[in-house]
C-alpha cells in the first residue's frame, strides 16, 4: 500500500506535520555543534620551542624579553601571504664560551623544554596544546582526524541496519543516549589515547542521530514537501556553522566548548519522555506490517490534523478499512536487513551510483579549500566562505531541483564540478588570482550540491524497507571522502596535486553514470524492494505535446497539493449529502401528489 495516497485522507501536510518538521531539524544544529567543532578542537596553532638557556652561551643566559628568542629559534623564510617566523621545532646550539664579536651558533636541536603556542583564531587552549601533538607528534592530530570520520561512516552503516530492524525513532532514542555518554567521555579525557576512543564512539553514535532523524523527516512528508523540509533542516546545519565560532570565542578552552556542546543533547531526552515530538516512522510500520501500530500513529496524525477518518459518508472509503482488507486482521510482521539487497539490482545501482557522487563531492571539496587556505592566511576568512558556499548551494537547491528534476540538476552540478577542477589544475599557473578564487568558490559551491542532492535523491529512491541501511552506505561514502583531507596532512600534503587530478576524472566519469539513475521528482517513495527495483531511467528528451492535437492548447499540469485535495473531498461530501436530502424530500413529495390524485378521483 502507497502511503503517500494516505497521507491526503489524514489531512494532508497539517499541523502534526509542521510540529515534527520542527521537532527534527533543531536536532541539526546541535550535530553542526558536534560534528564541525573537531575543526577547532585539533587545530594546530602557532608555537614555537620554549628557549633553552642551557644551549645559550654564559654571556647570553641572563637575557630578558625577546632576547632569548632572537637568539636561540632559527628563522624560516616566508613567502606571500605567509611572512617568515620562527622555527616550530628546532634550537640553535651554542659553544660554552664565545669571542668579543656576535656569537655564532654550531648547529640546532630539537625542542628540549617544550613549545610555547600562541592562539590566533579559535580556542586558547586544545588538545594539540594540551598534550603537544606537534613536531615529531604531529601525526596524531589527522590520525585523530581520520578516525573521528571514519567511525561516522562506521556509524552510518551499523545504526542504518538497525533503524530498518528497530525503527526511526528506536534507533534515535539509542544513538542519542550513546552520544550523550561519549560526549561526556571525551570532556573528561585525560589523555590523547583516552580523547580518540571516545571521540570515535561519539561521532559513531551521532551518525545515527543524524540518519535517523533525516529518515524520519523525509517519511512524514508528501512529495511536495519533502525537497522544502529537508532544505530548511541543512540551513539549521549551515546555521549551526554559523554560531560555531562566536561559541568558541566564549568558551575559549576545549573542555568547557565540549561541555556547552554536550548539554543541548542531554535536552533532547525530552524526544524519548513525549514520544509526540519524535514519533515512529507510520510510513516503515506500513512497509513492514505492523499494522496495529501504524493504525494508532495515523488516528494520532488525523487527530492533530482536524480529520476525523471514522466520520466517512462511505465506510468502504475508510483507510482503516482498506488497510484491514488489504493486510486482513492478523498479518505477521516482516522486517528486512541489508542482506534482502542481495539480490536486487536496480537498487544496488542506484546506491553504488550516488555513493560514488557523493563520495567525489566530499573529497573534492577539500581540494577547492586549500586555494582558498593560499589566497589568505586568515583561517575565518576561508571557514565562513565555505559554509557561505553551502547555505547557497541549499538556496538553488530549493529553487531548481522540483522544477528541473533531480537528476538533470546533479549532472549539472557534476559537470560544474569537474570542470572547475580542472581549469584549476591545468591553467593554476596562467591565471589571475582573484580567478583563481572565483573557480575554487564556483567548485566549492557546485560540491555541496552534488553531497547534498546525492543524499536526498538516495533517500528518494531507496524503498523503506531499507533506507536506513542503503542511504547509511551513501552518506558513509561522504565522509570517507571527508577523510582524505587529514590523510594528506599524515603526509604532509605531499601527492596533494595528484589526489586533485584523481577526484577531477571520477567527477567527469560520474556523468556518464548519472544519466543512468531513475527520477524521483513528484514521485511517491517506493515501500518495498519490488517498487525499488520497478524504477526505471526516463529519456533524457521528453516531447510534451506527443500523442496530441496539434491545435490544441497544452495546459502543464499543475503541482501535486494534497490541502486542496483534501477541502476538495470534504466539498464534494457535502454536496453528495445535500442531494441526498434533496432527493428524498422530491420523493417524498412526489408520493404526497400522488395520494391527493388518488383521494381526489
């Protein structure tokens, strides 16, 4: 049974609706919290070695002041727009004993007292300048880096199985009390070691949160809606992005930024006390034939929508009635796992095509950033241009995608991808500056489409029965992509040029593979692997006025809008009432003549 049919019988898209819409997209902006403030917490800020008057000469060991540090840290060339500083890891080494003339140093050390950091942008203190991950411990920070984004895609597969076997909300209820312990482990980490684990558990636990609640969103929505709910939770994401660094000038210091960003979740425990916040999924109950529970949540739905569903002129009309004949009284439930794909094909395709654009999106991005890192040294500058860049590419997200279809704006985006990319690596030498960082926002921008509409088409496609665990792949794919960023950093950015000319061809190869994908605009979601596998890829060149009178006006077919099916049946109700009324009086009087024809003869 389609439940995008019985969505209008329960009032359509109304107050219940909105109130969830709300309810799941605040959940956003705590998880922007989360999941962008690893940005700050491992950011490596200035320093430099503490001076060592042991290595000083005799005369230049009572130095006050700047002295000290003039005389014992090298000084490493700068170029535009970096100026030259001191030498991060290194000490001049100085003889005991010096001439009259200026003292000259016999060789440099490493750093023997420590380092001294100097915060610029972001918190004062974290946790590079807590247990000194620089120098020959600098690959612990993208070693963290990559874990913490690897255990989000371990998140995404583990907890989407699970939303398909325990349910949307279940699975939220279970990720959100994890999270909110991890969260608590990694505030009270009192080493590195200790910080990773809990770290990885927290970000594996918040892919549930997301997933589940992304799920859920999209369930409860008809397809007019579900492009407009999904758009307004990523600005609560952008939002989120947004606020992140005006909290960390509050906070200042690692534990106590955790500490804000913990306490928010532990608020949304009110999600598991008033199960009317955060609802099952009726749409999953329906696909998995839990009958007597999807019937509960959709009288709830009604109810809160104004509709009374048991108040029908034709009892044979009634949802109720046609889900009991269809599923009779007793019906087993059936739940399905990732391993029901097995033998589908058209879905698999579906997956393994957008993970792999979603995946190029992700991993491209960082490509783009790093122009913007050499336009200017200012991290701030970059930070708030890329998520500036996110909220416009939800903004044309909103305006194109139910007008053009979804697959013609991800080709579009791909190609604009692509192309960006390679503009930069072929003509980086030749071309101006300020175009230069034209092309990198232009490519920045085009990639967040690709992530986002991948995500949401996936979703579209995907059947109920198992979206937690086919969208959980795609969305692990985008943050695999997120983690070659810090793998570069393990080497120093070495072989950067060639990661950006790998992600250049996948992009230009993902446009051959997108016109192989199905669209879903307007379209009822599929509920079972059968409706998954009946998509089928539509011609790229449609002919409106095919099968047509050639001197008729075509008229387009307006947009789908169940408010207005619904007064429509409540219209037509009334009027079949009123003529029954009617008709009855005209009998009524009919038989009233005709006993007076009678009594009259």
């Amino acid at each position: 049974m389609d439940f995008d049919s019985v969505i209008p019988q329960l009032g359509g898209f109304g107050c219940y609706q909105k109130r969830l819409a709300a309810a799941v997209c605040l959940p956003n902006l705590l998880l922007a919290f989360s999941f962008f403030s690893d940005v700050f917490l491992s950011r490596t800020p200035s320093h430099h070695c503490r001076p060592d008057p042991q290595l000083l000469p005799l005369a230049l060991r009572n130095l006050s002041g700047s002295l000290p540090l003039n005389y014992s840290l090298p000084l490493r060339s700068g170029s535009e727009p970096f100026p030259a500083s001191w030498s991060r890891c290194r000490l001049y080494r100085y003889p005991l004993t010096v001439g009259t003339s200026r003292p000259l140093p016999n060789g440099t050390v490493s750093c023997t007292r420590g380092w001294q950091f100097q915060p610029r942008d972001g918190l004062d203190n974290n946790i590079v300048s807590q247990w000194n991950l620089v120098c020959k411990n600098y690959w612990k920070v993208p070693l963290e880096q990559v874990s913490h984004k690897i255990s989000w895609s371990v998140g995404y597969l583990a907890l989407g199985s699970v939303a398909d076997r325990l349910g949307r909300r279940n699975t939220f209820i279970l990720s959100l009390i994890l999270s909110i312990i991890q969260h608590i482990g990694v505030s009270i980490s009192v080493d590195f070691l200790m910080f990773v684990l809990f770290h990885m558990f927290s970000g594996l636990a918040s892919a549930g949160l997301f997933l589940s609640i992304y799920i859920a969103r999209l369930e409860m929505c008809d397809p007019p809606h579900r492009l407009m709910i999904t758009v307004i939770a990523g600005s609560f994401t952008v939002a989120g992005e947004m606020l992140l660094p005006g909290l960390v000038k509050l906070c200042r210091d690692w534990r106590i930024l955790q500490t804000v960003v913990t306490g928010p979740f532990i608020l949304l425990l009110i999600y598991w006390c008033i199960p009317a916040l955060f609802p099952e999924s009726p749409r999953w109950l329906l696909a998995t034939r839990q009958i007597l529970k999807c019937k509960h949540i959709m009288r709830d739905i009604a109810a809160s929508n104004g509709v009374n569903v048991d108040d029908e002129l034709y009892t044979s009309n009634n949802v109720f009635n046609e889900i009991d004949f269809l599923f009779g009284e007793f019906t087993e439930s059936r739940i399905y796992s990732f391993c029901d794909m097995a033998t589908t094909k058209v879905i698999w395709k579906n997956i393994l095509i957008l993970g792999f654009t979603t995946f190029i999106g992700s991993g491209i991005q960082h490509c783009f950033s790093q122009t913007l890192t050499g336009y200017s040294s200012n991290f701030y500058l970059s930070y708030f241009v890329a998520v500036a860049a996110e909220g416009v590419a939800l903004l044309f997200l909103y305006f194109t995608v139910n007008r053009c279809g979804r697959r013609g704006i991800l080709l579009l985006s791909t190609i604009i991808t692509g192309m960006s990319s390679l503009l930069l690596l072929a003509l980086s030498q030749y071309l101006h500056q300020i175009l230069q960082l034209a092309l990198s926002i232009l490519g920045l921008f085009s990639a967040y489409v690709v992530v986002t509409l991948s995500n949401f088409f996936a979703s579209e496609v995907i059947p109920t029965v198992v979206r937690g665990a086919g969208l959980g792949l795609v969305m692990a794919t985008s943050c695999i992509g997120k983690a070659t960023s810090p793998i570069m950093d393990l080497h120093n950015k070495h072989g950067f040029f060639l990661l950006h000319v790998v992600f250049a061809s996948f992009a230009v190869l993902s446009v051959l593979c997108i016109m192989l994908l199905p669209e879903s605009k307007r379209k009822p979601l599929p509920e079972s692997l059968k409706d998954g596998e009946n998509q089928r890829r539509p011609p790229m060149c449609l002919s409106r006025n095919k099968d047509r009178a050639p001197l008729l006006r075509s008229y387009q077919h307006r947009c789908y809008n169940p408010e207005n099916y619904s007064k429509l049946v409540t219209a037509t109700k009334k009027i079949l009432v009123h003529h029954i009324h009617f008709e009855s009086q005209d009998l009524v009087n009919e038989s009233v003549i005709d006993e007076i024809r009678d009594s009259t003869s």
